[in-house]
C-alpha cells in the first residue's frame, strides 16, 4: 500500500524501543529484525504515532517542521515495510 | 544520520548490549578441535539455577531484546527449559546453539511450543566425512537428526550454523541447498583461533584464495544468509559486505561465561578481555558501564601497523580475537589479511608468544592430535 499523510499508524505490539543516545533501537520479536532508529524526533514519531489521527497530526503535534515531512515520510514508509508498523 | 555516524556512535558503547552471548555449560558431550570455549568438563562454579535467572532479570531491566546461549552443549543444564522459560516469560528473545544431540522427538515439540526461540544448529561439513573430522565421530548423524525432529515437530525456521574452514569453504552451495530443504537459514561464521581453535588453526582456517571465494559468495547471497557480522576482515576485496562491519566487542556485545565471567566477546575467553563478573557490586550492568576494559574498547580505534594502508576504513583492521590468539598486537593487520599484511608480519616474527585461554575445560583425551603452536 502507499503510505500518506493521512495514514494512521501504530507501533506493531511486538516491538520493543530501546532509547539510545543515537536515538533508539527498535526489535520486532516476531520477524527478529533490529532497526536503528537515528533520532530522537524519529523515536518521538514512532512513540506517538497511535496517539493522533494521522501521520500528519503526529508530525504536526511532535513540532517536526513541514520541510522536514517528507524524510519522515520515507522513514516511515521503511518501518512500515520491515513490520515495525502498521496501519491502524 | 549516516551509516558512518551511527557506526561511530556504536563504537563508544550503548547503554545496554544489543544483544549478548552467554555460555552456560563448559560441559559437552562433543570436543570439536576449534571450540572456541575449550568446552567438554563443566565447572563447578557454574551459575546455579537461581544465580541464571537473577542474571535474565538484570538483562530484562536493560531492556536487552535477546541473547544467544551456548556452551559446551546448553541442553546439557537440567535447568535449560527452566532457563529458558524464565528468558521467554521476561520478553527476552533467546537463540541458542547446539550440537542437536538432546533434541529428541519430545524436546523438538516442547520447543517449537515457545514463541521467542532460535535454533542455531552446529554442522561444519556438508557429509558426515567433513564434518566429523571437525566435530568428533558420530557428530553429522546427531546434527542431521535433531533437524529432522525439528521439522517433523513444525518449529519452522530453524538455523543451520557453519564455521567456515579450509575443508568445507567448497561446500557453501549444497550448505545453502540443505538449509533451503528443510526450509532453514544457512548462517556462516568465520573461525577464529580461540580456544582449542588455537591448536586447530593452521589445519583449518581459510587459505588466502578461499578468502576471496568465501567473500564473492557472500556478495552473490547477501542477505539470504546470517553471518554475525563476522567477515568484515574480507571488505578490503571490493564493496562492503551487509552489516555494521565493526567489531562490536565490548561496544555492542559481549559474553557472559558459564561461571559469570564477562568478557568482551565470546572469541576471547582470556583474562586480558576479562571485564569483571556478574557477582561483582552491581552486577553486569556495573560491569558494561563502568569497566576500565570496556571503557577502553569504546575509545577510537588506532590504526596502528594498518595506518599506511587505504583499506583500513573497510575491514577496521579485522579481529581483535584473531590477532590476540596468533600472537600479534591488537593494532597489527588481521591474520588473515586479505592483503597479506598479517601473514607477511606472522612469517617475520622469529619467536612470538601465543597466549593460552585461561580457561580450558577440555576432556583429557583429545579426539586429535593439536599441533604444537605454542612458540614460533
């Protein structure tokens, strides 16, 4: 599927975040992967995404300016296709 | 944030390990001559059942995600299901490796009832001939059945794990055809001179044209296979292989032994590489936080003999462990060098120490004969 905006997420209950000074470590239980997650805005995305309607209201609410959207788009997108996420 | 930013960051240590390994048994029914632990007598001291679950609590509240267990043979503990389902009611992802020789019928189904489990399964040589030779007599056979339980009990995707060695690097394919038909994943791991792997060394590791055969297999298959990370010694041949390629010791890793030792990595079992143990005032967290050793492996790497060499920001100079047990310095070249580096510096030296692992829990009677390496 294509990921949008508007799209509403949530972390997949098998992942466990690990704050790191980099940012966070993120270890899905079920396919084994480990992902890097390489700042802290990312982490406070992904914390948050189930808390707002879309992925927009979640940018919007973390006060990630919208130049910066379309990385968090593609950051997204890649936790999205390694099941760390999923659409709600 | 780029790859290299993150890998810099990694080198001076995180919180809490990634992940670790965590030897617990120096006992083994086998007495493969390139046991890295010099396993096949258990310790007395060894972690009691208490003691081991204290430890997975402490690895709970470090939020580490999961940890390999190996030994000697872990399934030889009375305790390993109790361990192992005090780890999986803690959220604490376990891969264990083993011999397969106690997975039974019974043990296959009680393990494929678990929902945090990985099964590493050890086989070096793709027919009983290759990897008996490495194993011990009798070793392809309990490998091959314990697979077979595990597919008849559905555990799914086990793994299967080969140290490559200098008489199974032409077997890779059928390797991976034998994975793919039990529907399992080849993991490949380089071997390293550390315990009786010191004395089997020369016999076994990689010539330096395997070397090149080893690395453009790798390159062909990519991500099909695990590999630990551990051939980052080979990058110095052309395009980096997948992974973090560094040495995580002591930065992202480090081995817990069967007597609560903790060392920088399971390649290392010497007390140069000793950290402290997990009896000490603050337990193993103290000991990845605070020790003088691990403080010291997060400082920059020096390049050392390698500086004048335009590769070293590929291959980082190789193994720690790999110098270490042939006797070269840590800053020296790798000694299997894809450049030749480390043998050039391996043949120069006229008389070289080799350091001893300071544990050897090997049984009396050897199933070969080691080569005397002991003074070059």
């Amino acid at each position: 599927m294509s990921i949008t905006l508007d799209t509403a997420f949530e972390l997949d209950p098998r992942v466990s975040l690990r704050t790191e000074p980099f940012g966070a470590l993120a270890y899905h239980f079920g396919n084994r992967k480990l992902v890097f997650l390489r700042h802290p805005d990312v982490v406070a995305v992904v914390r948050d995404l189930a808390k707002y309607q879309t992925l927009a209201d979640t940018l919007t609410a973390i006060g990630v300016h919208q130049d910066r959207w379309p990385s968090f788009v593609s950051a997204v997108e890649s936790l999205h296709s390694s099941d760390m996420i999923r659409v709600r | 944030m780029s790859a290299n930013t993150l890998v810099a960051q990694l080198k001076q240590g995180i919180d809490a390990p990634i992940c670790l390994t965590w030897e617990i048994t120096y006992a083994c029914n086998l007495q493969c001559i390139h046991c890295l632990s010099s396993s096949g007598r258990r310790d007395p001291r060894e972690l009691t059942t208490r003691q081991a679950k204290a430890v997975l609590d402490e690895l709970r509240d470090l939020q580490v995600f999961y940890i390999n267990i190996g030994g000697g043979e872990p399934m030889i503990r009375q305790d390993f299901f109790d361990i192992l389902e005090h780890a999986e009611m803690n959220n604490i992802g376990v891969k264990f490796s083993t011999n397969g020789t106690y997975i039974n019928a019974a043990n296959a189904r009680r393990l494929a009832s678990m929902e945090y489990i990985d099964i590493q399964i050890s086989l070096d040589g793709i027919d009983a001939a290759t990897n008996d030779a490495v194993r011990g007599v009798g070793s392809y056979a309990l490998a091959r059945q314990a697979m077979d339980h595990l597919r008849e009990a559905n555990f799914g995707q086990f793994k299967i794990s080969v140290v490559v060695n200098r008489h199974n690097v032409d077997q890779l394919d059928d390797f991976k055809a034998l994975a793919d038909s039990y529907g399992a994943q080849l993991r490949l791991t380089r071997l390293r001179p550390s315990g009786r792997g010191a004395d089997s060394w020369n016999d076994l590791h990689p010539t330096q044209v395997q070397q090149r055969q080893i690395y453009e297999w790798l390159i062909n298959h990519g991500d099909t296979v695990l590999t630990g990370d551990s051939f980052f010694h080979l990058n110095a041949l052309g395009q980096a292989l997948p992974g973090l390629n560094m040495c995580g010791a002591g930065r992202v890793v480090c081995l817990i032994d069967p007597i609560g030792d903790v060392y920088a990595c399971p390649f290392v079992i010497h007390d140069q590489f000793k950290a402290g143990s997990v009896h000490d005032l603050g337990g193993f967290t103290h000991v990845w936080r605070n020790s003088d050793l691990f403080l010291s492996l997060r400082q920059p790497d020096s390049a050392g003999a390698c500086t004048s060499c335009g590769n070293y920001d590929s291959c980082q100079g190789g193994c720690m462990a790999a110098k270490f047990f042939t006797g070269l310095a840590l800053d020296d070249p790798d000694p299997e060098c894809v450049l030749g580096h480390g043998q050039q510096l391996l043949d120069l030296a006229t008389v070289k120490l080799i350091p001893k692992p300071t544990m050897d829990h090997s049984r009396g009677v050897r199933l070969s004969t080691p080569r005397p390496i002991s003074v070059r």
